[in-house]
C-alpha cells in the first residue's frame, strides 16, 4: 500500500510504539483524517462511473482519462460538496447514460 504520507513523523512515531498488531496500524492509517479528505473525492467521483455508467474511466468512449479528471477537477471546486457541484443530476442526465440505460 502507497499512502504517501497521511501521519506526522509524531503520530508515526505514537503509533510505531503502542504496541499494535501489523492490522491496526494499516487501520489507524487508512481511518486517519488525512487520508480520508486526500481519498474521498478520487472514490467518488470512481463510484459515479462504476454506479451509473458501468464502466471504468478510461474505457469507450473515452480513451483516457479526461473525463475523470474533468469530473474530479469540478469536486474539488466545490470542496467536496457533491450536491453542490451537481455530480449525481449530471451523471444521470448525461448523454452516455441516457443512450445505455433509458430514456
């Protein structure tokens, strides 16, 4: 696992010394704050192409990932705020989505 850096080298260091098993540490680094705000956006905004258009982001019709990056790009504008930013109405009244799954 590559998280980068969530912990400050206190809080390594705190957490390297409690005496925790190999399990609890990966958990107190995947549940920590900075990790959580720095991996929120980027899993969303991955569900909203898994949940809606059953794809990935780089697949047909789309050859990269610009679309993504477009739509990642907009939720960090709005802090986060999904609703705000309009993401669900967006994916649902999209053109891709309309045309595979209704009307």
């Amino acid at each position: 696992m590559n998280a980068g850096n969530p912990l400050s080298p206190t809080e390594r260091d705190q957490l390297a010394a409690g005496g925790k098993t190999r399990a609890q540490m990966l958990r107190a680094i995947a549940e920590h704050p900075t990790l959580v705000a720095a991996e929120f956006n980027r899993a969303f905004v991955l569900m909203q192409y898994f949940g809606y258009l059953r794809r990935n982001p780089n697949d047909p019709p789309d050859s990269d990932y610009t679309g993504y990056d477009f739509w990642l790009t907009k939720l960090n504008q709005f802090n986060g705020n999904f609703q705000s930013a309009e993401m669900v109405k967006a994916f649902i009244s999209s053109t891709e989505y309309r045309q595979r799954f209704g009307p």
